[in-house]
C-alpha cells in the first residue's frame, strides 16, 4: 500500500521544512510520497525544497511557472500522484497531520473518501468564520449536491475517486465539490483546526471571492435562473398593478394624473417580460455549460 500526500506551497518559505519533518515523522511506519506542488513561489520556498527533496528521492516536487493557485496545485498534485490512497493537505500545518492515521483506519474499513469537517478554527479572524459560515450554508441552499458544511480540502480520497476526478476534463476545479459530485462511500471525521504554524494566510479576500464564485458557478445553475423569477413577479406585479390603476380611474376619475396608469403597467410589464426572456436564455446556457463541462452522466463503483 502506497499513500501520496499533496501538500501546495506559496511563498511558505517560513514553514515548509517544519511541514516536511513533521509529515516525515508522521508517516515514518507508512510507505508513501510526498508530493510538494510550488505553486509558483517568489520567495525561497524552492530552494529550500529542492535541497529537502535530494535526500529523500521517494519524494516529488511540481514546480509551477507562476501562481495558479491552490485548486491548480491540487489537480497537478493529483495527476502526479500514485499511491493508492491520496491524501490533500494544506502545506501550513493548520490540518493536524496525525488526522491522516484516523483516515487511513476509515479507509481500510471500506470508505473511499474520508474527509475533515473543522470543529473549532483556531486563529482565524471572525471575519473568516463568518464568511466561511455564509458561503457553505448559499452552496448548499443553492446546489443539489451534498457538500459537507466546514470541510476545506484536508481529505483522503481512494485511487478510484482520484483517476474519476484526473478523468474530469473540466477547466474551474472546485475540488471538494468535485470530490462530492463523483460520489462514492464517504465519512466525515471532525478536528479542530489549528493556527497556522507560522506565516501569513496566503488566501486574501479576493482569492477567497474567487473560491467561492467558482464554487457556486461549477454546480449550480441557480445564479442563472434568477432572473426568470424575478421577471415572473414583475410581471404578475404589473397585472397587479394594471388592476389597481383601471379601478382608481373608474372609481375616482379625478385623483388620477393622466396617463400614469398606462406608464407604470407597461414600464412593469415589459421589465418583466425582459427579465422572463433573459432568464429563458440563462436556462439554455446552464445547458450548454453542463454540455461542455463533460461530466459522465454516472459513474460506477468498483465491484
Ligand atoms: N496556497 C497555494 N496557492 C495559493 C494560495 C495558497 O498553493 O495561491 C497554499 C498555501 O501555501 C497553503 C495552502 O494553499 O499551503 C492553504 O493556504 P492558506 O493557509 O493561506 O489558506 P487559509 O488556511 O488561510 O484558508
Ligand atoms: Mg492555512
């Protein structure tokens, strides 16, 4: 049995040796590889792999060219790997690395992905937790697959979910959606996540935007059929309001400025009937980006 670990790197340079002598001892009794991806460093993070990776060449390192990201280092981690199981790690020892020993045990008792729902966030700011909170409570209000609520990327997964995932030849990887949506037998195990051990978080806002728009966008639709909705009230408002105006004119002829009754109804109206056609278009195009994202239509678990 051979277990890859992934573990990406940005500028860490502070901490990845700390990171590579802690999984080392960690996994001292297991046969493995690590597989560091340099997701485009700028300060000595290479170097010091590289020097770190001569002694041990059972190891890989991935260098990118520039940034990618984090999603990117984890697919380039995942194409490299070849263990048997694959465990995903962030590189700044915030995902305690003796979990990996618990998800080895629900491994060998038959489960295919066993990932880490954070307990308790240590050190983060509660700007991030709150953040964190909103966004994977919207993914599940608005996507109908089952993503686990506070589950980062810290996961194990078997070597048929990661040939399923390697075999996906779509281009905005959200991983742990991803993970979710090929399915197979999974169980959560809660830890609390520890502070970063040193360094600075490497995700700012705007990368945490991304994240999340990537996330909804690759698994919901939903974003799209919004304004079909909103046109469809508008429209029965406008009928409301078309109602309304006649009476008053009838009724109470001299309150009525003139004209404003036809205004307001056919402003409304057509508001409407616009938003109703942007969203029959919106409900194509969910099509055809399904289409092109080239999901199988089902997958198969090993007998
Ligand atoms: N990371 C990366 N590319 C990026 C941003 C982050 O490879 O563009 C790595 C980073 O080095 C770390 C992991 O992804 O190993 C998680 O990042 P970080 O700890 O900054 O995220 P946070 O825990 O604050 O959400
Ligand atoms: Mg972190």
């Amino acid at each position: 049995m051979l277990l890859s670990v992934i573990v990406p790197l940005y500028n860490e340079e502070e901490i990845v040796e700390k990171t590579f002598h802690t999984l080392e001892a960690e996994l001292a009794h297991i046969e493995h590889e690590l597989i560091f991806v340099n997701d485009g460093s700028k300060d000595r993070t290479r170097e010091i792999l590289e020097r770190l990776l001569t002694q041990t060449p059972k190891n890989k390192l991935v260098n990118f060219s520039r940034n990618f990201g984090h999603q990117a280092a984890f697919s380039a981690g995942l194409q490299h790997a070849s263990g048997d199981a694959v465990v995903i790690i962030d590189g700044d020892l915030q995902d305690p690395p003796t979990l990996i020993h618990e998800m080895l045990q629900k491994w060998k008792e038959g489960y295919q992905v066993v990932y880490a729902q954070r307990h308790k966030r240590a050190g983060e700011s509660i700007f991030k937790k709150f953040s964190a909170f909103c966004f994977y409570r919207l993914l599940h209000s608005l996507t109908n697959i089952e993503i686990p609520s506070d589950t980062g990327d810290y996961r194990l997964m078997d070597r048929c979910v990661v040939n399923q995932i390697n075999a996906l030849p779509e281009r905005s990887r959200f991983l742990r959606g991803l993970v979710c949506w090929v399915g197979f037998k999974k169980v959560g195990i809660l830890y609390d996540r520890a502070e970063r051990s040193a360094g600075t978080s490497k995700y700012p806002l705007r990368k945490m935007m991304r994240l999340a728009i990537d996330g909804i966008t690759s698994f919901s639709t939903t974003p799209l059929k919004i304004s079909f909705m909103v046109g469809l009230i508008a429209t029965i408002v406008a009928l409301g309001i078309l109602v309304w105006s006649f009476l008053e004119k009838f009724l109470s002829p001299n309150t009525t400025v003139p004209g404003w009754a036809s205004l307001m109804t056919t402003i409304v109206f057509f508001s409407g009937v616009q938003l109703i056609s942007i969203g029959i278009v919106g409900e194509y195009i969910g099509r055809i980006y399904d289409e092109v994202k080239q999901r199988p239509l089902y997958i198969e678990d090993k007998k």
